[in-house]
C-alpha cells in the first residue's frame, strides 16, 4: 500500500549575507562554492538558528517547525556565484493553517 503525500512547495533564490523569509523559515546564504555545488548557511525557526554547513545540491535537509512539529523539507537546486536556488516543501495546507493562526491572535 503507498501512501501519497501532498505537499507545498516555495522556492526561493537567496543571496550571500541577506535574510530572506520563506514560509516560516528564515534563510541566510553565508558561503556558496559553485565549483563543489554546495553552500553554508543558517535557518531561523522557532527562536533558532541553526547553522548548516556544506550542504550539497538536491540533498534534502528536514527538520520540524512549530509547536505541531510540521515537516519542512530544504533542498537547494543550483550553486551559483554568491546565490542558492531550491525550494522548501511542507505538507499542504500547513502554511495556510499557520498564517490563519497567526491573524488570529492579534
């Protein structure tokens, strides 16, 4: 039995040393080495930064965000001079629920 899952995707094009917000996420390019296709960066979640380094193209990195422990996926498609391309995956809907939940409570 396979079990489809829906998901969300959001790409991003980030450039070295600026932040920019995808999602729930924050990210921040601080090194990109086009020859060897991978890069050092920080992801913000949850009052966290963590630091990620050489992270190779189409490696996907997962890690859980929000107090419902929701699945994000990182993948980088392409390495260029001081630039990421890829995307973050999350299930469907998830983002929606998120952002309803945060125009709620103010």
């Amino acid at each position: 039995v396979s079990v489809i899952y829906f998901r969300d995707y959001l790409e991003f094009d980030a450039r070295k040393k600026k932040k920019i917000k995808v999602g729930e996420v924050v990210i921040e390019l601080r090194k990109a080495d086009q020859k060897r296709q991978r890069v050092d960066l920080k992801l913000y979640y949850d009052d966290r930064e963590v630091e990620k380094k050489k992270v190779y193209t189409n490696n996907p990195l997962t890690f859980y965000v929000g107090r419902e422990k929701i699945k994000y996926e990182f993948v980088i498609n392409e390495v260029r001079k001081d630039q990421m391309l890829g995307y973050i995956s999350v299930p469907k809907g998830a983002l929606a629920d998120s952002v309803a939940l945060n125009s709620n409570s103010d």
